[in-house]
C-alpha cells in the first residue's frame, strides 16, 4: 500500500455537511446533486432550495425529496437591496455549511459574496474566464471556439471570477447552435457540479489566492 493509499484507508469518514441551494428554474443541476446525495455520493444533507422565482421548476424538485422551499420572491421587493436583505435572512437562516448556485439567475451583492466565501460555489456554462455573463453558451458558438465546456468555481464578488474549482471541456461541433452546444455541455455539468460538492463536503478543497487546492 503506498503512503497515500494508507492515508485514505485511514481517513476517518466526514461528518454530514449541510448544503443549501440556489436556483431559479430548472434546477437539473440541483437535480444532479440531489441524486449524488441520495446515492450516498455526496456526505451532505441537503437542507434548503432557496429561489427568486415562485414558479421555478426546481421547486417542485425539492417537494418530492422533502427539502425544505423558501422563496424569496424578488418581484415583491421594491429594490434590489431589500431584495438582498431578504435573500441574505434566508441564507443565514439555512445555516448551511455551503451554498450552491445552481441555476441562481441574479448577480449576489457584495455583502452576501463576502458573508459566504468560501463556503458558495456556482456553475457556470463555459470554459471561465472566457464568456462569462449570460449566454455564454452562444457567445462560444459566435466566437467560434473549437473548445467549450463548463466551470464549477467559488463565488466572490467578481461575475464569474471566482476561483475556479473543476472544469470539464465539450468540443464544439460543425453546425453546432447555442441549443445543441448547451445539450452537451449540460451532460457535463452534472458530472462536474456533484463531483465539486462532494470534494467540499469531504474537506478537501482549500483557496490559496485564485487557486483551489485539491487534497488527494
Ligand atoms: C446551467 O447551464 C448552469 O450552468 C447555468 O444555468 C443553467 C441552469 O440549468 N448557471 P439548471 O437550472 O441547473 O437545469
């Protein structure tokens, strides 16, 4: 058995982490991460959805594995900083040990980004730093990058800047549209976003400035 072996052979399981999460819609993300959850992939509880958007599929996601709902209706908010107030409450309340922004559609303010460093990570559809910011899918088809894929990475306060975790790459195809790329880098994404959470929750992440350490 080689040293590193042992050590793992010897690490003493992780306790369950608390994970809540943020999404907007679909929720296939959150979806993937239930499902690594449940298969015993992930040592997390999942503890909370959180959404902006009352009619947001991902809801209905969360009542059939009995996770807790809070929505934070942001068309009810008569600013951007209530809004944040609110969002921020609910965050605190979650008490997770990390958030996950799957599907999150806003940009968090600045309180919220420094509150929860290093303890939020989101998915983003395109090989960061390039094409951040929405459509990134169509922005690589329009660029004509032979080479996309997705990015799972911490948040800060930066749009898509945050250090990067896991990447996975999609090679852009002849007569590819921003419908078709999107399909395939998806595939990706639910490979990629569980897989970061589980690194989380067993303690194996660590930031050093824009570099995320991954322990063996
Ligand atoms: C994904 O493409 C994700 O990368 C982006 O928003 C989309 C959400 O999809 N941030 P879903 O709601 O997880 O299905």
């Amino acid at each position: 058995m080689t040293g590193s072996a042992l050590r793992k052979s010897l690490r003493k399981p992780a306790a369950l982490k608390k994970v809540a999460v943020l999404a907007s819609g679909r929720g296939s993300n959150f979806q993937a991460v239930i499902d690594a959850i449940e298969a015993g992939t992930i040592p997390a509880r999942c503890v909370a959805l959180i959404t902006d958007n009352p009619k947001a599929y991902a809801i209905g996601r969360a009542e059939k594995h009995g996770i807790p709902v809070t929505i934070v209706d942001y068309g009810k908010f008569g600013s951007r900083g209530a809004y944040e107030k609110a969002l921020l409450a609910a965050m605190r309340d979650a008490g997770a040990d990390l958030f996950v922004l799957a599907g999150y559609m806003r940009i968090l303010g600045q309180e919220i980004a420094s509150e929860f460093a290093g303890k939020m990570m989101n998915i983003h559809p395109a090989l960061l730093p390039s094409f951040p910011g929405l459509h990134a899918q169509r922005q690589a088809v329009i660029h004509g990058v032979k080479l996309s894929g997705c990015t799972v990475h911490f948040v800060d306060d930066c749009l898509d800047g945050g250090p990067i975790i896991l990447q996975r790459c999609v090679t852009v195809l002849e007569g590819d549209d921003e419908d078709s790329l999107a399909d395939r880098i998806l595939e990706q994404e639910h490979i990629a976003f569980p897989e970061a959470v589980r690194l989380f929750c067993e303690d194996r992440l660590s930031i050093e400035g824009r570099i995320v350490r991954i322990r063996e």
